[in-house]
C-alpha cells in the first residue's frame, strides 16, 4: 500500500502538469488505455484467464471507479495536490456511512464520533484554501470520495469471490477505456506530441502499478493496516506540491487533513472491530 500511495501521489503530479496540454477525459481514457494494454501482456506472459462468473460487480467496480477517477482527476487539475487527494480520501468516512444505510450495521456512538472528526477535517481544509471559483471542484472531490468508497467496496467483494488483481484492474480499465472513448467520439481530441507523451505514458504506468498494488494490498492484507497506509498518499502529494508549486498550505489545513486522517482512521479500526466480532460467532 505504501508503494500504490507513493504511485498515486506521483500520477497526481503528472495529472495536474498534463491538464496544461489534455482535459480530464482525454487524460482518464489514455490512463486507462495503457492500463488495458499492460494488464493484457501481463495475463499474456502469466498465462493467466480473464474468464469471469461476477460481471455484475466487474461492470458496478468499473463505472464507480470511472465516475470517481473523472471527478478526482478534475479536482487535482483546479485545486492544490494535497488538498485534493485529501478531499478523495474522504472515502473510508463513506465508506462507514455505506456500511450503516446499505449493510444495515449498527452505527455507534464512536462511529460517530469518527464521522464528525472527519468531516469537521473537510470543512478546516477547505475554508482557508479555496477561492468562491473554487468550491464546485471541491464538492466535486467530495463527490469522488463516495464513489470511491462503492468502488473499493466492490474491490474487496472481488477479492473475497476469488477474483485476481489483474483480473480486477483489466475489467476497470475496459470499462474505463470504452466509456471515455466513446464521451470523446463527440468532443475533440488534442494532439498528442513529443513535448507531452510523456506525460500520458507517466499516467497510465503510475497509475496501473497503483491500482495493481491497491488491489493486491486489499486482497492479501488486513483491511485496517491497508487504509492506514493509504493515507500516506496524502503526505507524499503534500511533498510534491511543496517542492514543484509551492503550495504552502495554512496550519488550519494542515489541522483538517489530520481530522480526515484521524476520521477514517477511526472508523477503519470499528469497521475491523466488527468484523472480527462477526467471525468469531
């Protein structure tokens, strides 16, 4: 997990320095098709089967996953780094949320607790961050973060069905790949050059290691070490956009990515505390 973070700071960069020459479909269909194109090799070289009996969970993994690459790719072109990698990583308070209104768990007074920690974190963050043109990008990585949460609800549900990390990512790309292909037969293609090939190829390799070590994290590791780790992205994205933009943030900010952190820390421990208290029964 700390390498799928350090990866996805990295496409980060490259996302917010390739929104100068590409928009956000165009950068999420080449991202995707490179994915297609690396996973399917390396079924190939492995001699590994794409068959599969879950389409259903394949076809909600990949639209969930579209719809929140879309958006979060967006809120990274408009919004500083770190800011809006936080604002994605909203998704385990979702997550929680998700678990009470559809699961029908019972939510707990720590629960709670959590949910308000993590969401005062997003109100610390954003108001002395933003300008007024700025808020709808915001709501929209938001946004992002509930559909990542569907999204890597249905990541873990693959997992436990017996499905493969290069299975999972070869199908999310796919969908992925054919979705934004067809959004672009009806707008416009910019030219892809020597100058900015390097950042498309950046994209699709970064973010194709990262969803194939995300993937194998969450299928072979304990749910509550996995997301803790996951937020080091926001650390490593905090780096990045101090060193190459000069995103100085304000304490205050810095104070709401630690109530973020410290929500969906929390709720990742009384989600683990659940279940295992569910399979000892």
């Amino acid at each position: 997990m700390l390498v799928a973070a350090f990866l996805f700071a990295c496409m980060g960069v490259l996302v917010k320095l390739g929104a100068e020459h590409f928009s956000t479909a165009e950068m999420v269909f080449y991202r995707s098709l490179m994915g297609v194109a690396i996973t399917w090799l390396a079924v190939r070289h492995y001699r590994l089967t794409l068959r599969t009996n879950h389409w259903k969970t394949h076809c909600s993994r990949g639209l969930t996953g579209l719809g929140s690459l879309l958006m979060f790719f967006y809120c990274i072109t408009e919004l500083p780094l770190a800011t809006a990698i936080s604002l994605n990583y909203t998704w385990p308070l979702f997550m929680a949320m998700l678990s009470t209104l559809i699961l029908k768990e019972k939510l707990h007074w720590s629960m709670v607790l959590a949910l308000v920690v993590g969401f005062v974190g997003v109100i610390f963050l954003l108001r002395p961050t933003l300008h007024n043109d700025q808020w709808e990008a915001a709501l929209l990585g938001l946004i992002s973060g509930f559909f990542t949460a569907i999204a890597y609800m249905n990541v873990k549900q693959l997992g436990n069905l017996g499905e493969s990390e290069w299975r999972v990512v070869f199908y999310f790309t796919v969908i992925s790949t054919v979705v934004t292909g067809i959004w672009l037969l009806f707008t416009t293609f910019n030219p892809v050059t020597r100058q900015n090939l390097h950042l498309l190829i950046g994209i699709g390799i970064t973010a194709t290691l990262a969803q194939l070590a995300m993937t194998r994290a969450y299928h072979t590791g304990t749910t509550l070490v996995v997301g803790a780790l996951g937020y080091s992205t926001v650390l490593f994205a905090s780096i990045w956009g101090i060193s190459i933009w000069n995103e100085i943030l304000p304490p205050v900010a810095w104070l709401g990515m630690v109530l973020i952190i410290l929500g969906g820390a929390i709720s990742g421990i009384l989600n683990y505390r659940m279940l295992i208290a569910v399979v000892r029964k």
